[in-house]
C-alpha cells in the first residue's frame, strides 16, 4: 500500500513529503511508546501515534520509518515539521482516533508490524 492510498482511507492531511507519498509501505504500528516502536517495528512502516513532538521524527529515523500519521486530529509543531523535512519523512494527521486509523489500514490490506516481527 502508498501513502496516497493510507492518505485517502484516513482522510488525512499531508503536512511533508507530499512528494513522497508514492512510497510503498509494508505495516503499520500504532503507538505512544517510543519503546515499542523501537521493539517491533521494522522498516516500511507507517507510524500511527498521538505523540506530538521531536522524539517521535527521531524515533522514526532510528526505526528507517518514513512515514508518520498523527490521530486525533492532531497537527505537527513547527519543530516537528522542521525536522521531518531535514529528514525526509512524511507527516500526516487525520481526525480519526489510533484504534480507529489501524482498523481503517488493516482492513484495507496493511499488516501489523508486530505480527511481522514475530513471525506471524
């Protein structure tokens, strides 16, 4: 699945990378916790979270995630945004809430990053 396809089932506004949004993903995973996402999530994810600053585009760098979705309608800080450009990693929001947005993704095709990393 692309982002433009993730963008439209989530009706979700692009606020970087809107080059980019012809990336191919493979899982997503939603989660505050930086910590999972370090744990389980392997590379072509999309990042689904309500966690709204720096750490999560540096996580995301970390974990070679190029994609990030705020929920709950959340929009990115001009700091957040900043450093998602200088990395080159698309940030999106869309209104909906995070068990909402993996249910919308997961039943349209896209795995669960956890699953892939435990071998499911």
């Amino acid at each position: 699945m692309n982002l433009a396809q993730i963008q439209k089932i989530l009706g979700a506004e692009v606020h970087s990378g809107v080059d980019n949004l012809d990336r191919e993903v493979l899982y997503g995973f939603g989660s505050d916790l930086m910590s999972d996402v370090l744990a389980f999530v392997d590379t072509d994810t999309v990042l689904l979270t309500g966690l709204n600053n720096a750490q999560v585009v540096r996580t995301a760098e970390m974990s070679d995630i190029h994609a990030i979705i705020f929920v709950r309608g959340k929009k990115p800080a001009k700091e957040v945004l900043d450093l998602a450009i200088k990395k080159d990693i698309v940030l999106m929001s869309t209104t909906e809430i995070l068990y909402t947005a993996c249910g919308k993704l997961f039943e349209n095709g896209l795995l669960g990053a956890q699953r892939h990393a435990m071998g499911e």
